[in-house]
C-alpha cells in the first residue's frame, strides 16, 4: 500500500521534533566552568638610591629564605658617612659626660690642697693676731702689730671662703644645667645621624623580604642602577594565584569570599581557592583564553588564591578551569 506523501513527511517530522525536545529540556547542562590561568604577583627589588651593583648573590631559578642575601651595590660613601657620623656621637657623648661630671679628679684634689692651705695659712695668722693683741696691756707688744695682723686675719679668712666656694663649684653642676640640656639635645641629634647614616649603608646591601623564587634578574655587577630600578624579580609562593573570567549571566554565582574548585593537569582533585577580588568593569576576552565559545563574549575578571599549605606548583601562564566549589569532587 502506497503511504500518502504527508504521511511520510509527518514521520519524518516526529523524530526530529522528539531528538529537538530531548536537547531542549530532557538533557542534563554540562557543568558550570570558567576558563582561566595561573598568575602571579612579583615583588620587585630594587635600591633605594643611585649606585654601581658590586655583587649578585643569586640566579634566576633559585630558591631562597627570609632574609637571604640578594645583591650589593657600591658601599664606599655610605661607610665613611657612617664612620664620621659614629665619631661624632661619640664625641657629643664625651662632652656632655664632661659638662655633666663634678669635675675632673685632679682639679677637684687641687682645689682641695688649695683650700687646706689657705686654711692653714689663716689659723697660723690668727694665732699670731690673738697672741699680739695679748701683749698689749704689758707694752710687749705695738698696737701697729696687732692691727696689722688683724688684717692679714680677715684677709686670709677671705682666702679660705673662696677655696672652699671654688671647690663646691668643681664638685657641684647645677649651676650648668642650661649647657647640660643642650649638650644632652646635641648627643640625640649625633645619634639621629647616626641611625640615618647606618640605614643609608645597610640599603647598600638588599636581602630577601620573603622567601621565594628568583623568576628573573635585570642587572648584572658593574652596571649602574638608579633608585628604585628592579633588580630581582622574587615570586614567593603565596602570591600565586588564579584569573578566571566570567560572563555576565553567571556572576551571579560569585562574590568575594567564595571557596571555587581548580583543575589543571597538574592539580590534585581537591584543590580550592577563595575569590580575592571581582572587576567592575566588563572586558572582552584575553587572547591567552582559547575558546572558539568565548573569544568574542564580554566578561569580569575574577581573581582567587588558593590555599598556601596546599598550594601545588602552579606555573604563571598555565591554563586552568574553575569551577564552583559544589562540583567539588568527594573525598
């Protein structure tokens, strides 16, 4: 029996219209992901100041400590400024340990010897002076006598008061205190200096600020590099961290704080970072994204570090997908 011509189309028709159905509501969507790379973020090192690179204690490629030696630069200048600026607190110290002293030792015995002779000068006058006043009711003695060593009495009395004046002067230094006070703002000043001249020379001579990698060096012993042109290139390990980007309808799925899933060829299943940071501005997708669905889609760059006790040898430039952290895989 022939089958009418409609009739053929329309069985045709049914698969087709059950095979579109299917991919319409019946199929389960692929995963949530999003295309991304490893990055970094490098610290570079440089000099505070203009001057010659002496020494390179490191390679590209190595790992190094807290606090390793990195380079040198010239340090000629900076030395003897520390020297003269060492030599000048020095001597701001000793004079004001001499201001503030009662007095050197031997000044202090000599005063002291002068006063027991001027002491010992007035008792021997004062005797002689009590022995003439003595003989004059008996004309042994003149009233000349008696008045003459009367005065050299009162003079040698004089003599002892300023002995004994100048020694507590020697052993007293309140009366210096004005000096003391500007002497004692001289010595802070001196070591102010100082400090600033030892900083000057310890920038002479960089080191590491964390531990990391060398990822590049820039200069090499004899060049010249100005203040604050890198030298090294240090990428510690916790400051790998992933891009990824994200399309418009799926930024819904992020916000800063959130735990998503990395994959990569290199990384264990169960890697995770947390989102750092979501860009306000769309952008159209990087040529370092390769994918034919999104190389012309406008997308918001998001940025997440993973965990640094679990973090794996990821590689600046290396490709990764994110994914959100409920497709974590079970342990």
């Amino acid at each position: 029996m022939t089958v009418p011509r409609k009739a053929r189309w329309l069985l045709l028709l049914i698969p087709i219209v059950a095979i579109f159905a299917w991919y319409r509501w019946g199929r389960t969507p692929p995963p949530t992901r999003w295309l991304g790379y490893a990055d970094a973020d490098y610290v570079k090192i440089g000099p505070t100041s203009l001057g010659q690179l002496t020494n390179l204690h490191v390679a590209r490629g190595d790992a190094v400590a807290a606090g390793a030696a990195l380079f040198d630069q010239n340090d000629d200048n900076e030395r003897a400024a520390r020297d003269q600026a060492q030599a000048t607190a020095e001597q701001q110290r000793e004079m004001l340990a001499d201001i503030a002293a009662a007095g050197r030792p031997a000044e202090i015995e000599q005063a002291r010897s002068n006063l027991v002779d001027m002491q010992a000068a007035y008792d021997s006058l004062k005797r002689d002076m009590e022995r003439a006043i003595k003989l004059l009711p008996s004309g042994a003695g003149t009233r000349q006598s008696a008045e003459q060593l009367t005065d050299q009495t009162k003079s040698a009395r004089e003599h002892v008061a300023a002995a004994q004046a100048k020694l507590d002067l020697i052993q007293d230094t309140t009366g210096r205190a004005h000096a003391i006070t500007a002497q004692t703002a001289a010595v802070k000043a001196a070591h102010a200096a100082l400090v600033a001249a030892q900083w000057k020379l310890d920038q002479r001579h960089v080191s590491a600020p964390a531990a990391g990698l060398i990822a590049e060096t820039y200069s090499r012993p004899g060049e010249t590099v100005a203040a604050g042109s890198p030298v090294i290139a240090l990428l510690p390990p916790t400051n790998i961290l992933v891009r990824f980007f994200v399309s418009e309808p799926d930024l819904a799925l992020v916000k800063t704080g959130d735990v998503i899933r990395v994959a990569c060829d290199s990384c264990p299943p169960d890697l995770t970072a947390r989102i750092s940071f979501i860009a306000t501005q769309s952008e159209y997708t990087p040529p370092v994204i390769y994918s034919e669905t999104a190389r012309a889609t406008l997308v918001f760059m998001v940025e997440a570090h993973p965990d640094p006790a679990r973090l794996p040898r990821l590689k600046p430039g290396q490709p990764v997908d994110v994914l959100p952290a409920s497709t974590m895989v079970a342990k």
